[in-house]
C-alpha cells in the first residue's frame, strides 16, 4: 500500500510522468474505437468487392443477351 501511496505522490508532483500517464489512458481508450473502425472499413471494400463482381457478372449476361438477340435478328 505505501509503494502505491508514494507513486501516486510522485506522479503528482512529475509533470512530464502524468502527461504519459495520461496518453497511456488516452492511447488504451482509442484501441477498441481503432479496432472498430478497422473491422468496417474491411467490411465496406469487402462489400464494393461483392459489388463489383456482381456488376461485371450483370454486363456479360446483358453483353451475350445482346448478341444473342442481333443473331436472331440477322437470321
């Protein structure tokens, strides 16, 4: 109990020991929101990606669909 006592004692007087402290705290509080904020940005170019694959397969279907439809038409 007294070693706690005499570090927090001195981590009043110590200026420069209470600012890191402080980012410490600040630093551990912003790890989870960073995480978070990783987690849906992967999420968001995993969507554009499915996106993406979904529009390329849409334009070849239309593509052959229309080529199709100008062979019928030039028989």
């Amino acid at each position: 109990m007294a070693d706690k006592t005499a570090s927090a004692n001195d981590l009043a007087r110590d200026p420069q020991r209470r600012i890191a402290a402080a980012t410490a705290i600040g630093m551990n509080a912003l790890k989870p929101i960073i995480h978070l904020q990783a987690s849906m940005l992967r999420m968001w170019a995993d969507n554009i990606e499915k996106f993406a694959g979904n529009y390329e397969k849409k334009l070849e279907e239309t593509a052959t669909t229309a080529e199709e439809r100008d062979k019928e038409r030039a028989a």
